[in-house]
C-alpha cells in the first residue's frame, strides 16, 4: 500500500502558517508585557515589593497595613482612613494566608508601585506575577481562536467549500 505524502505546497503552507504562529506569539507575549503595564493587580505577598510595608493582624481580627515608617491602617474588617498609631499587638501576615481570602486584598498598578489600594471585597483578577502572563496568553490565543471561527461563518454565508 503506498503511502500518502502531503504535497510540496502544502507543506510549505504548514510551514508558513507555524512560521506565523510563533512570529504572533513573541509579538503577543511583548505587547502584553506592555500592556499589562497599566492594569491593576492583586499582590498576595508584599515583603517582595521594597518599600511596601506589609500586612498585620490584631487578636481581635482585624487586618491593618503597616508602612515603613512602622504606622498602621485598618484595612478590614472596615477600611482606615489614613496611617495613625503603630500595631503593638500584630502578628504579620503572611503571603500564603493573604491568597486565602477574597474579602479583601491589596492591589496595585506594576508602574506605580509601592502605591497599594485595598478592595473590600477583592475585585482584581489575577495575581501580579501571573496577571501579564494571562494577558499574553488571551492576546495570543484570541486571533487564533477567531480566525477560524470567522472562516467558517464566511463560508457558511457565501456557500462557498472548503479546497482539499
């Protein structure tokens, strides 16, 4: 029985098309970077961003930012209005336990950091460590998805077959 082989043309249109795969995906995962820039994020671990202070908890539960100059903010159960007193009876906070919880969390924008906002409830969506790679993998994965979709519903309307 011979085998089938896959003609020149065609393999060169493969070749072409992954060509173009690859070309879009480092120009995706560049303009995410970029573009993940402005967006805010949620940050589960403060000790990794100098000059953001951190996050403390008092025995009766509540939660309080501390800067570096060693003032404290409430953050939850209600949000503080400004830094007053330091936090004698706080215990830190660690990142792990912060990721446990989405009725509060800090967030902030990669360009301006160490400025933090607090949300209660938790409103950002990705981590900032993981936020531009899941921008980059939408961005790139977005053309790819729709351009088939687009075909086929330009086929359907123009009644026109698929070449083989």
């Amino acid at each position: 029985m011979p085998a089938i082989v896959p003609s020149r043309k065609s393999l060169i249109q493969r070749r072409i098309y992954w060509a173009l795969v690859l070309v879009w995906a480092v120009i995706s995962f560049t303009l995410a970077d970029r573009m993940a820039d402005g967006m805010k994020f949620r940050i589960n671990d403060l000790s990794v961003i100098p000059g953001a202070g951190m996050i403390m908890r008092d025995t009766e539960g509540g939660f309080f930012h501390v800067n570096q100059d060693g003032k404290a903010r409430m953050i939850f159960p209600e949000l503080g209005a400004g830094y007053r007193d330091q936090c004698l009876d706080c215990t830190l906070v660690t990142g792990e336990q912060m990721s446990q919880t989405n009725e509060f969390c800090a967030a902030g924008v990669r360009t301006q950091l160490p400025k933090l906002d607090f949300e209660l409830p938790c409103q950002s969506w990705a981590v900032i460590g993981d936020g531009p790679k899941v921008v980059a993998v939408t961005l790139f994965l977005v053309p790819l998805l729709l351009w088939p979709l687009l075909r086929a519903i330009a086929r359907s309307i123009t009644g026109i077959k698929p070449v083989r």
